[in-house]
C-alpha cells in the first residue's frame, strides 16, 4: 500500500523527492549525454540551446517527461519517455507562462 501512495506523483513531495534520488540523477544525466547536452525541440527548429550552468546555478536544460510522470509512474525512468528541453521549450511544452498559478511547479524538474 505504502508503494502506491509513493507512486502517486500528483502529490508535489512525491514528485520532489523523486527528483532528489540516485535513480533519478543518474538516469538525468543519461538523457543529457544521449541528447548532447542539447534542447530536442530548439533542435528539431535549427536552434542550437546547449547545457549550461548559470550563475544563479540554474541550469538551462531540463529533462522532460513526454509522458507526464502523475499519468504515467511507471514510465519515470524510461528513457524513451524522456527527452532533454531547454526552460523555455519546457515551459512552452506545461504553458507555464500564461497561468501564474502554476507558478510552484516551475522548479520540480530542475532537481
Ligand atoms: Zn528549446
């Protein structure tokens, strides 16, 4: 029972704490070294957004979860469920910056 609740991601800690494990890290930087350290869309547009560390030590690339992990746990850590996307892709992709309120959910996937 205990395993299901953890699986469910609509709850923000779950989703935050998995963001913080090994598994997660590891598989993150899979994913960056796959792609080049390159954002897919901006790519696939003739744009050239690579990985880099800003001073307030953001990064500019995040790893996405085509398939968004509350819907679909089980794919989490599936590597053809995940693709490399710059900030603005990736807010683009949730339309983050049309609705304030989802402001809280910006951060859950720079972990
Ligand atoms: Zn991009």
């Amino acid at each position: 029972m205990m395993k299901l609740f953890e699986d469910d991601y609509s709850i923000k800690a779950n989703r935050l704490k998995f963001y913080r494990t090994k598994a997660w890290r590891m598989k993150r930087k899979e994913i960056l070294e796959r792609d080049g350290y390159e954002c897919v869309h901006c790519k696939a547009n003739g744009e050239f957004t690579i990985y880099e560390q800003r001073e307030d030590g953001r990064k500019l690339l995040e790893i996405d979860h085509i398939k968004e992990i509350e819907t679909h746990p089980h794919l989490k850590l599936d590597s053809n469920n995940l693709q490399t996307l710059c900030i603005r892709c990736h807010n683009k992709k949730h339309d983050r910056f049309q609705s304030k309120k989802n402001e809280w959910y910006m951060n859950d996937e720079r972990w």
